[in-house]
C-alpha cells in the first residue's frame, strides 16, 4: 500500500492564500471603464433635468397660470445668459461661495475639538449634548434677527449665523462617529502609549471618519442653508450682492423668471460641491475600506 501523501502544507497555503483574498478589497478586481462610470453617474441626472424642463414647458404651453407666475424655460434661460454674459452672475455666486466656504472652514475648527470633548468627556456631553442636538434641529433662519441686532447689517452677522447653522450639525456627527467605533481601538492605542492628543489624531478621526464626514456634508447644507437665509433677510451695501439678495430682488420686483433662475443658480452650487468635494471624498473613504466601486 502507496504511503499517504502529506498535505498539510498546501491546505496552509490555500487557507493563507483565501484569507489573503478577503483582506483584499473586492472592488479592485471591479474596475468599470470610463465611459460606463460616465454613463451612470452622468445620464440619470442629466435624463431628470430634461424631464423637469419638458414637464415644466408643458405646464406653460397649457397656461394653467398666467406668464408672471409661471414663466416660460426659454425666459429663465435669456435671464440667466444675460446674468452670466455681463459678469453679474459670477459676482453673486463669488460672494456668497466665498463667505460660505471660509464660514465652513472657520465651523470645523470649532466643531472638530468641541465634537471630540463630546463623545470622550461625560459631564461635556451631559451638558453639552443635549444643546448641540437642539441647535440642530433649530431653524438657523430664527438666528438672523439676532445676529442683526447684534452686529448690525454687517459681515459678522453672517458668519455668526452661518456658524450657528453648521456647528451643531458637524460636531454631532464626528460624536456619532467617535460612538461607533469599537473599544478596543482606543484601548490598544493607550497600551502603545499614545497620549489624549495622538489618539484622538491617529486613532479617534480616521475611526470615525465616515460619520465625521457625514455631519460635514450636513453642516455643509445647513450652512449654505443659513447663508441664503440671511442674504435674503439682511441687505446692505456693506454685504455685497450674492445669491440670496439677487433672489429677493426678484420678490422685490414681482419677477418670477429672475427668482428661478436666482434659485437654479443656489442649486447649481449645491451640486457642485457635492459632485467637486463631498462625492470624491466619499469615494476615497468608502475605497479605502473596501466598501465602494471605482
């Protein structure tokens, strides 16, 4: 009788070698050409946006409103040409893109550290936490009579509300996030020595990134949200003209096609941060995981 073979060896290796395969994320493997990756992320909005517009055509060839409620796609368009033609549109969006993007930036320097005191502190979040949730949930436009009585028609207002609006969103989410990781985590950071600061820096953010990230797109929303509330409320020379006081100007003269076009452009930004900066940095998140496609 032929003496057994040994095969302790290969099964090891083909173990080693399976385990190897599911730390390996599977969507390398997935790689989608470019032109299906365009047609999927590109084509369904696009297809939505010309239904809205032949939807909306439609309603206005069947004159169930009179023109000065329901303007024609083609009267919005000629406003919204001449706008961008004589400069006036990208006034306005610099004015408010800018004062948003740098009240953001100031929001998550003041949420990164009182969201980390939060989750980790008890008597903080005993205290704190419960505020935080409710000034969330608070309309960020009560704000703006304050923030005017305050610091008077002025830029400071702006922010002020801008900050209230997007602080609480940003800070819940990184608590959230920090909730959410397993504590062993934090355990085995202290073991290696690593202090309150490192381990929040090495350990606590890049733990808790997907839910950080998350109150960032929120705050984000609830911040240009504030913004546009307040440009519409507060009007001063001293402000500029953004986004916000060019859609008033449209109440204000009784002109609908400059109110949608004012509102097409507050929504092409919103789009465009989301597809340019939130949209990239989810991908990259979810890549390094192993959770998304490229």
């Amino acid at each position: 009788m032929p003496p057994l073979e040994d095969t302790t060896e290969p099964d090891a290796a083909a173990v080693e070698a399976g385990l190897d395969a599911l730390d390996t994320p599977a969507v390398a493997a997935k790689r989608t050409s470019g032109w299906r990756r365009f047609t999927r992320s590109v084509l369904p909005p696009v297809s939505f946006l010309v239904l809205v517009i032949v939807v909306w055509q439609a309603l206005w060839a069947a004159a169930f409103w009179p023109e000065y409620q329901l303007p024609a796609p083609l009267t919005v368009w000629t406003e919204l040409w001449n706008r961008f033609t004589s400069g006036d549109a990208f006034g306005f969006v610099w004015t408010s893109v800018h004062r948003a993007v740098l009240g953001f930036l100031i929001a998550i320097v003041i949420a990164t550290p009182l969201g980390l005191l939060v989750a980790k502190v008890r008597l903080v979040r005993a205290g704190v936490g419960p505020f935080l949730s409710g000034l969330q949930s608070l309309p960020s436009v009560a704000w703006v009579p304050a923030a005017v009585l305050w610091f008077g028609v002025e830029p400071a207002a702006m922010y002020v509300v801008l900050l209230l609006g997007s602080v609480p969103s940003i800070a819940n989410g990184l608590v959230a996030g920090i909730d959410q990781i397993p504590p062993i985590l934090p355990r085995v950071g202290k073991v290696l020595g690593a202090g309150r600061l490192a381990t929040a820096r090495h350990i606590l953010l890049p733990a808790a990134l997907p839910g950080y990230l998350a109150g960032l797109k929120q705050g984000w929303a609830f911040s240009w949200r504030s913004l546009m509330a307040a440009e519409i409320i507060a009007t001063s020379p001293l402000l500029g003209k953004g986004l916000g006081a060019y859609l008033d100007d449209g109440r204000f003269l009784n002109d609908m096609s400059t109110v949608i076009a004012a509102i097409v452009l507050i929504l092409l930004v919103g789009v465009g941060i989301e597809l340019l900066v939130f949209r990239p940095l989810e991908r990259a998140v979810l890549r390094a995981r192993g959770l998304g496609s490229l």
